[in-house]
C-alpha cells in the first residue's frame, strides 16, 4: 500500500467519524448511507475531493462532498468521467500550447509543432 493511499484511508476514516455526529450521513451494515449531494437521494455514498488531489485539493471536510456511485444515477462516475454536473469543480487548466494560438506562419493551432510549417509554436502570442 502506498503513501498516498495510507494517508486517504485514515483522511477517509476522519471524515466519516466527522460526517456521522454531525448527522449528515448513517453507517448501516458498514455501508455510508445518506442524501447524495447532487442527486439528492437516499444511497450509499462515497467521499467525493471538489478540488482534485492532483490539482492541489486537500482532504479537509471543506473540500469533500459525499455522493452516491449507485444506480441509477452514478453522481461519482458522473463528476470524474464527463465533467461535474453540478458545477462543482474548478475545470482544469491547459498548458499554453495546448490553448488556441497563432503561430509564426499565422494559422491559429493548439499544438506545440504546427503541422503547416513544422515549427516549434511555444511561447507565439497570439495578438
């Protein structure tokens, strides 16, 4: 087990103990079971980071939202694989090559060689 997997079961554990006094969520047959956040249905849930851990997200309680990855609805799977429906997260940020801009040949490309000229478009502002 690493690290980082270490330190999200024990955030995990805090996180539940916390969740359950202050009445948000129940433990029944060691399943978490409460109103989905986006949903808003009776599942079992599952701790959710808004601010992804790769993006600089932390494991505060502040940052977490317990929804349900149960059918029907799926709210997890929904979040990470076809982007937050309920506007939740911060959209991540592209690098500046990947951004539409002109190149030296002035053909607007999001690319860091152009395919026209086959130039290196790094650091080309567009005007």
């Amino acid at each position: 087990m690493t690290k980082k997997t270490k330190e999200w079961i024990k955030a995990r554990t805090k996180l539940i103990l916390e969740a359950v006094a202050e009445g948000r969520i129940e433990i029944i047959e060691g399943v978490v079971w409460g109103i989905c956040e986006d949903c808003g249905r009776w599942k079992p849930l599952t701790p959710d980071h808004v601010l992804k851990r790769s993006l600089g997200g932390s494991h505060d309680k502040s940052n977490i939202d317990w929804v349900c990855n149960s059918y029907p609805d799926f709210c997890h799977d929904k979040r990470d694989n076809q982007g937050d429906p309920m506007k939740k997260k911060p959209k991540s940020k592209k690098a500046g090559w990947e951004k539409s801009h002109r190149c030296k040949c002035g053909r607007v490309i999001s690319m860091l060689v152009c395919p026209y000229c086959g130039d290196m478009s790094l650091g080309i502002k567009e005007k």
